[in-house]
C-alpha cells in the first residue's frame, strides 16, 4: 500500500493519539520558543534604542507605546484563536473540506482586518498617546515609533493568522522556524539603521516593520506549497460567511479576553506614567522581562488549546481531562522554576536595557514585589485554552471581565488615589490572578462535568 505524502503530515500533525505529555511538549517548546522570538522583535528595539539613545527613547519603544500596540495585536491574536480552534477541531474530525474554507477564509479576514487598523492606528496615534497622559519628552518619539508600525499592521496579522492555522494542525515548529529568521534580522537591521544610519527611534520601527513582511512572506509561501486541504491556493481566497461566522463566534470572546488584560493594562500604564520617566523606564525594562514568564504561561494555554480541540473534534473526552491534568502539572513546576530565576536574577538582566542607576534600582524592586506572586495566575491560562478549544470561549471572557478588567479598574479608581505608592499599584495584579484562577478552577470543572463532549 502506498501513503501518499499528505496521509503522512496527516498523522504527524495529530494529537488524538499517542502519549500526551510527550505530544504538548513538542508542540509546548516550538510555541515557546516562537513566543520568545516574536517578543525579541521590540526587546531588540528596547535593548538598542535604550542603550543608545536613552531612557527617554527607551520609554518610548516601551512605555504608552507597548501597551497600546499590545491592544491591537493581542486582540487580533484572540480573534485568530477562533480560525484555530475552528480549524483543529475539523482537521481532529477528519473534515478536509471544511479545513479548506477555513483557512482561506482565515487569510482574507487577517489581510482585511490589518489594512482597517493600519488606517485607523496611523490616524489616532496622538489621540491615543495624549489619552494615556504620556509624559511630554516622550510622547513626540512614541508618536513617530506607533505610526511608522502601525504600517506594518497588514502583514502582522497575515503572520499571525497564517502561524496559527500552522499551529491547529499541530505545526509548531515552522513558526518557530520563520520567527528565527525574522528575528534575527530585525536584530542585524536595528543595529544598521540606529547605529549605522543613525535614523534614531524612526529606524528601529522601520527595523521592525520590514521583518513583520518577512515572517509573512515565510509563513504565506508554507501555506501555498502544502499537501492537502491545508494549502493555500490564490484563486480560492475568499470568504465563507459560514465559516467566518463561526471563527468570530468563537474568536471575538477570546479576542475581547486578550483586550480586557490589554486594556486594563492600559489603565495600568497611564497611572504608571503619573510616577515620572525614570519609572516610566523602570516598567518598561520590567516587562521585559517579565515576558519570560508570560511567554510560558501563553504557549502552555496555546498548546492544550490545540490539543483540546483536535480531540474534541474526535469526541475524546477522557484524553481530554487527562491532557489538561498534565497540562497544569507542567504549568506548576514551570512557574515555580522560572518565578525563581527571575527573582534572583532578574535585575541583573535590567542592565542590558538602560544603564541608569535610578531606573535599574525602581526595575528590581518591582521584581522582587511581583515575582513571588506569580504562582495565583497558575490556573488562569491552561483552563481558558481547554474551554477554548472545546468552542467555549465567551465564559473565559466574562471571567476576565469581572476578574480582571473590573477589580483592576476599581483598585485603580478607588484605592490608589488615596495611597500614590507603585507597590500599591502593581498590587492589582496578584489580587486579580487569585480571583481568575479560583473562578477558572471552579467553572472548568463544573463544564466538563456536564459536558459530554459528543462533536
């Protein structure tokens, strides 16, 4: 008998079938490491714009800047979660046609919706920096970094929805691959166009810019050369409005999620910026590394996501609980082994962002606060990935909403005015994860209890 060459991506790609731990961590540390990669795009503009042209350049990479990318990105990241679950659960039940819908589908949404939020970021720029109360020697280079990427939206979000289509199917290790490449050219262009060309803030966004279209143009030639239901072909890109409404339907609640955390995020900032630059700094080297453990909390939600919806797909209930139990026990060990490194070593790390005596002394001080109350998020991710793939995306988002979003605005209006301390600000975030992950706990279980999960 003859396999063809699709029947064996086929079975490579599954995840309804084999030795569960051992299938999430090859897929977990591709995703891992592409997160890491696709976050060193800005760390590499933070790192060589902080130390060469200052804290202020610095504050504006990060900064009012970060946060109010982070918005239209993570969101749009939410959104492109609904295409893969959508996606894996057809390709989990054998569903070819409609894995071809799907991913067409999928393509000219993220195209259309990039070229919509190019238009409008480049328009409200100052009025979104004004509006965060950015401090004014900063707020003329976060003016020209935000426009000038804002540009590149398009193919951002072609990337990002074509990696997670790449993803559904159980690809993680292509993305990482493309993101590799991409990233090490932002590297190698942000030293040329800072250092060399000396264009400034300007340059390293135009740094960015060009390997967002790279990455794209990488993951965009994968789709087209694939076996398969899964390849792109240029004259079938068009629009099912079934299927997109069933990608909005479950991608819009996980897209509103991931702008609840953005958005109060925001909020976050602006009281941030109330404390000064030398903070403004401060938080802004912070997150960065800070993003290390995010990124492991992300790609560990990402990956029993995917796992979760090709078994749904294939009506696996018990593989289903089992995965998601391992899943938190991987997330656990994780948490408490990276929270460590970055508590002890964390500051150290500020010195490659900024040489500031002031800013590097508030950035470790906001690790020691927050590092050792990373363990209350633990729930938060891996649960909201499983119900995710199982379709069930607008309970997680109203758990966000009340658990997240609300408490944070409420302390923030409410408490810190009558106490203007950082630690009190940064507060918000501990008390926030306890009250996810205890809201997660119980309704994931109370879900799979009633849930028979006959596809």
């Amino acid at each position: 008998m003859v396999v063809s060459e699709t029947s064996k991506n086929n079975r490579s790609l599954a995840l309804t079938e084999g030795r569960i731990s051992s299938q999430l961590l090859m897929f977990f540390f591709p995703l891992l490491f592409g997160t890491f990669f696709q976050q060193l795009y800005n760390t590499a503009d933070a790192i060589i714009v902080g130390r060469t042209l200052g804290k202020v350049a610095l504050s504006a990479v990060g900064g009012s800047t970060g946060t109010i990318l982070a918005v239209f990105i993570n969101f749009f990241i939410g959104v492109s979660n609904g295409a893969a679950v959508i996606i894996s659960q057809y390709f989990g039940a054998k569903n070819h046609r409609e894995v071809k819908k799907a991913v067409h589908t999928a393509l000219v949404f993220s195209a259309c919706s990039g070229l919509a939020i190019m238009i409008i970021g480049i328009i409200f720029t100052p009025v979104m920096l004004q509006a965060m109360g950015t401090p004014s020697d900063v707020y003329k280079s976060s003016e020209i970094y935000m426009r000038i990427f804002f540009m590149g939206m398009i193919p951002n979000y072609i990337y990002n929805m074509g990696a997670s289509i790449l993803r559904a199917l159980g690809d993680s290790k292509k993305p990482l691959l493309f993101l590799i490449i991409s990233c090490g050219s932002n590297i190698v262009l942000d030293a040329l166009f800072v250092i060399v060309f000396r264009m400034g803030i300007a340059g390293a966004a135009f740094a960015t810019v060009l390997c967002q279209v790279i990455s794209a143009g990488m993951v965009i030639t994968t789709l087209l050369r694939m076996d398969g239901p899964c390849r792109l072909i240029i004259s079938e890109l068009k629009i099912n409005k079934n299927v997109l409404a069933k990608i909005i339907r479950i991608g819009l609640p996980s897209g509103m999620q991931s702008l609840m955390y953005t958005s109060s995020n925001v909020l976050v900032q602006t009281s941030i910026n109330s404390f000064g630059t030398n903070t403004v700094a401060a938080w802004a080297a912070y997150e960065k590394v800070d993003l290390i453990f995010w990124m492991i909390m992300n790609s560990f939600g990402t990956s029993i996501m995917t796992f979760v919806g090709q078994n749904y797909g294939a009506g696996k209930k018990d593989r289903i609980l089992k995965g998601v139990n391992i899943c938190i026990a991987m997330t656990a060990v994780s948490n408490v082994f990276i929270s460590s490194l970055i508590y002890f070593f964390g500051g150290n790390v500020l010195t490659i962002f900024t040489v500031d005596e002031k800013v590097i002394e508030i950035g470790t001080m906001m690790i020691k606060f927050l590092t050792p109350t990373y363990a209350t998020y633990l729930f938060v991710e891996v649960y909201s990935g499983a119900l995710r793939g199982m379709g069930n995306s607008v309970t997680p988002m109203i758990i966000t909403c009340v658990g997240v979003c609300l408490v944070r605005v409420v302390w923030i209006l409410c408490v810190l005015p009558f106490a203007h301390i950082i630690q009190v600000l940064m507060s918000c975030y501990p008390i926030t994860w306890v009250i996810s992950s205890i809201a997660f706990f119980v309704y994931y279980h109370y879900f799979m209890k009633r849930n028979k999960v006959v596809h």
